[in-house]
C-alpha cells in the first residue's frame, strides 16, 4: 500500500511528479549538454514559472545550487564583509547563525527558545550588522515569522541587506521582493520533489555587495554570486546542474500556476485550520506555539501526551506517514506537514484516525 | 527516435537507469526522511558499491557533495593552508587552479597547452605547496595522466597531499588509494545518470589537515569536512542530501560490480582502441592528442578537417549526438565520449556512419 507522507520534508511527492518524470526520461533530458540551447531553454522555462509564482521582479536572479544549506553559505559569503545578525528560534536559524562563524564572521543573534516568535518593534538591530537573517518557518519548531512583521523589519533597518529562509514554507509566504533581498528555498519540502536542490532568489544589490566583498576577502569559489550572475544572464550555470530538479520544479510551479498562487495559498490555511482545530480540540494534543500569530502554517507541531512514536507508529499502520519532534522534543511531539502535495482529503483521514489515538 | 549520447557529460545514461528510477519510484524513496534507518541503508549500500567498486580503504570516507566542482572548492579549504599546486593542460584544470586562487591561497600551476600531459619526472613540486591537484582525465581537451605517473608523482613527493580529479573516467584509473589522498567523480559521466551528485574519496590525512587549518582558517560552513565525516560514519549528510542521485548511483555501481571493474575497464579500452584506430585511418580526422601514452580512455577527442558542426548535424540525423569541441576548438574537433553506458555495437554503428562523412 502507497504511504501519504505528512513530514516536513523530504515529504509527499506532488501529485504530478510522476507523470513529469515520465516526459523527462521520455524525452531523454538527463543527457542533454548543459551548454545546449534545449537546456537553456529548460532552464528558463523554470525561471519563468518561480517568477510568475513567486512575484520575483527582474531586479533579482532566481539561481540553482545544491541545496538551500548551500544557500546560506553563499548568501554569507556574498552579502557579509564583516558582521551579520540572526534571528535564532530552532536548530534551523541556529545552523544559518553558525554557517557565518564558521566563515570567520561575526554573528550577533537575537535567541528566543523553540516555539516562540518574533516581532519587528522588539528586534534590535546592531548597528555594524550588514545583514539581517531571518526565518519565515522554522521547521524545527513549527513557528512562523508573519510575513508583515519581515517587512515591518526591512522597512525600520532600510539600511541592512535582509535574508529570508522560506525553506520549508515557499510558495506561502508573499513577500515583497522590493523590501526582500534575498530569500531560498528547498524543493523537497511544498514543491513536493526529490531532494538535491535549492534554489536562491537574489537582487541586484547582493550582487553589487558580492562584489564589493571580493575586492578584499574571498566570497568563495565554487558557485560564488558573480559567476551564478553572470551564467544565469545566458540560462546556464557555472557547473554541471541538477538538470532532473531543474525540470521538474519548472512543471511544478506551473502545475501551482494553473491552479494559482492564491488558490494554493487558501487550500494551505483551510488545511492548517483544520489540523490546529484538531489539536486544541483533542484530549492528548497541544499545539507546541502557544501564539497563534506565530503558528507555522507549513509545519505544525504539536505536543502529545502518550509517547509520539507510538503514534507514529499507529498511523502508519493506516497508510500515513508524520513527522517526529526535533532533537529533544523527539518523542513528546509530532511535526505534521501542510504542502499542497496533501489534499483536504488526506488531511481529513489523518485527522479521523488521529482522533482514535 | 531515441537518440544515443556520445557526449561527454551529460552523457548517455546507462541502460537499467530506467528500471532503477521506477524501482525508486514504486518505493516512495523520494518522500523518506534522510534521518531514517531506511535512507542510512540505502546511503550505506551505495557507499559499500563503490568501495567495492575502486577499492577504496576503510582509510578514505565515501562523501556526497551537490557537483563534482564543489569537491574542487572543499578539497582547497580542507587541505590547504597557503599555497597549492596545479597541473593544468585544459579548463577544467585551470578552473581548479582559479578555485585556490580565488579562496585566496597562493596557487602555483606547471601548465601546459591543450592536448599535451604530464610525466611525473617532469614535475618540480614548489616547496611549500601543500596539496598537489592532478587532473585525470582533462575533458575539454581528451588528455588522460596515465595512473602510474600519478603513483610516481605522490611518491616521489611523500609528503603532499595529492588530489586527483576523475570526473570523467571513474571507474576506470584504477587508483591505488595508500598512495591517493583524496579523488572525485561526478555521475553524469561514465556511470551515466543524471547530473546533480558529486562523489568525494577522502582520507584521514586530508580530515586531520582540515581540523588543523580550521584552529587558524575557515575551512568552509556547508559541507565542511569534519562535519561531513561525522556524520558519514552514521551513514548520513549534514544536509539533505540527492537521495534519487544516491540510490541510482548505488544501483548502478551494483550493475558494474556485478559485470567486475576490470572487465568495464576492458571494454573501454577496446571500445577507446576501435575509435583511436578509426582516427588514425580515416581522412578527415587526426588525434588531438599526439603522445599515445596522454590519449584519453574516455573521451577522445580528434581534429576534423571540415568544420565539427556539419559532422555533429549528419550524425545526428542517424540518431547520435556527439561532443564539439571545447572553447577555442569548438568547430574544429569532436570529442567523443566513452562511457560503460556506449557499448562495442553502439561505437561500430557510430564510426561506420562517421566513416561515410
């Protein structure tokens, strides 16, 4: 029997993969030349859709790299001489605060414990920071940053490059890309794809620091954001790429596209609601943030009485497949993903057998 | 009409790629979480596949990376303090070679035009130079270093860490790893998958150098050495990682352990000689590369008298795709892959229709 996948990624593949897969072997695209103009015009194929779906204005590059981790180190690299500042809430935004020491910069951090959120009045910049990192989802803990707080924070510090993880949220969160200078994203998570890609949404004023930085220290060498720039100018990128990735977001985001953005971003709230209505209604269940602005509507956590992996274990013997509790919380909660690759349907049966825990 | 890839990566993908994609498919492989017991067997597999594969010690970890261009960029930070030294005779010996620079080492190269190699007796070895990068296999040009001037070069120089890039020709440098400290392949070439997973062999040497560079350098934040090691040795990523990738390659490295590394060895070999020989014999076509001893296994790349473009478009029409020539030599040259994925009968049929040029 096929599992529904409810975890915080890798997760639920999109309904559509497969037939995509099928057309992308079919047509015998893993063999195509990278140089090609069949492989530029994929690429800019799947450019074009994210820029539809994601309302990215021509003054930002949208750019192809491993893995959204990889994008943390390239947004450091390239944004940061000195000095950046994080908004630290789980063991994601701590991992991004940790990728800037570890390149010899120095990190200030703004920590609250897991389950909590921020709000722009209460965050202090620090005056010599040149970027503010912050985390839309933190898929450790469930929490969500409200995207007007994002841009109420840009908009009091218009001075600091400003980055968004929106790893395990992309396509929700509606940002504003003329306060958002650069934010990423992985496909594993809401795209409802195979792991091993991540992709960075980048502005001209990144780009404009990147070069800056170089004059004087290393912005790295591999994937560095001038020559990700200048190869995406053609459609290309520097190395080899993740060509199958590549492909498969681009039919992806236009399989969101005709459903629209809106639409997918709706279906996501009603299903939260859904399934945060079931948790505070439910004897054994708390949901883990206690603020319900700063509820995740991606990744919803919740505290369970019994053991969780015995609940886990009892919904997989129904088909269904969720997320345990991170580090610590392991075993006293349960992370249940909300991607658009789970219907309301799928939502409501785990919901039913959830309710005869 | 499906066409056959001569083409030097992204190549043709291997005849069971299909069969292993549905398997991964069916299996629902692409939703499991990269923190579970199913996806540690399935990374151990592919890892105990290669070992087994290019004999690789219980001395060098197996890791996985996004390209094989992002093991250039880890190898320098993790075994380079100052200053490194290159063989460049092509460009992606020379982006190698820009890599140190561009992390800000002092980078010495021992360069020679395209199409010409290297001897081991030849090379003086800069003193301080820490870290000897040798290219195996130089794809943009089809000049192979054979393995036992490699061997010679590491010991004659014992004390350097030596690093062979083989991109395009793992599995077959049959490398002896008590000499090698650190080698790398990507899988869009000879084991013929789709790009996007790169494979470093690392040794203990190279981790101890790296945890020493780190007490005074940044050795990088993603996929930094000592964390990708740590959490090798659970048979895990420090990200997630291409799991399609992974298994795919585990599977078809089982397809060739399975056939034996010395008979694929073999082939290539008579495969490459059948082609050499078709070269030397036929108007129109000389080798690029002169000296027999630097002709390249894997890709073969011959000047052509009419312009490469005109020949790469009538053997297109018989169903073939093979590779221009690179840079400057873009319509002047073909370069001919020869990957495990091409059999003896595919060369035959390529070579008869190139004949009637």
């Amino acid at each position: 029997m096929p599992l529904t996948f409810f975890t915080p990624g890798p997760a639920q593949l999109y309904p559509t993969f497969e037939k995509h897969l099928q057309t992308f072997v079919a047509d015998q695209l893993g063999a195509i030349s990278h140089r090609s103009q069949q492989y530029r015009n994929l690429h800019k194929f799947t450019v074009d859709q994210l820029r539809t779906l994601l309302n990215v204005p021509e003054t930002h590059a949208i750019l192809f790299l491993g893995s959204a981790s990889e994008a943390w180190e390239r947004i450091l690299f390239s944004c940061v001489e000195l000095e950046s500042f994080h908004l630290v809430n789980g063991s994601f935004s701590k991992k991004f605060y940790d990728y800037s020491s570890a390149l010899n910069k120095y990190a200030h951090k703004f920590e609250k414990p897991m389950g909590q959120g921020f709000s722009a009045s209460e965050i202090d910049v620090p005056e010599y920071a040149e970027l503010i990192a912050v985390t839309h989802n933190e898929t450790s803990s469930g929490v969500q940053m409200p995207v007007s707080e994002i841009h109420k924070l840009k908009q009091r510090n218009p001075d600091k490059l400003i980055a968004v993880d929106m790893v395990s949220s992309a396509p929700y969160p509606d940002l504003d890309y003329n306060l958002i200078d650069t934010a990423f994203f992985s496909v594993q998570k809401a795209f409802g794809l195979p792991a091993g890609l991540g992709v960075w949404i980048v502005s001209e004023k990144c780009l404009a620091k990147a070069q800056t930085i170089k004059k004087q220290y290393s912005i790295g060498a591999h994937n560095d954001l001038p020559t990700l720039w200048k190869n995406a100018l053609n459609n290309e990128t520097p190395a080899t790429p993740n060509v199958m990735g590549i492909y498969l977001l681009g039919k992806i985001a236009e399989d969101f596209n005709a459903i629209g953005v809106q639409t997918i971003r709706k279906q996501t709230e009603q299903k939260a609601a859904a399934i945060y209505k079931f948790i505070d209604r439910t004897a054994g269940f708390t949901p883990f943030v206690k603020e319900k602005a700063f509820r995740s509507q991606t990744v919803i956590v919740t505290d369970t009485e019994q053991p969780s992996s015995d609940i886990i274990k009892s919904i997989k013997d129904k088909g269904m497949v969720i997320g345990s509790g991170y580090g610590e919380f392991k075993n006293s909660q349960l992370r249940i993903a909300n991607f658009p690759a789970t219907s309301s349907e799928d939502v409501e049966k785990l919901l039913f057998e959830l309710g005869k825990i």
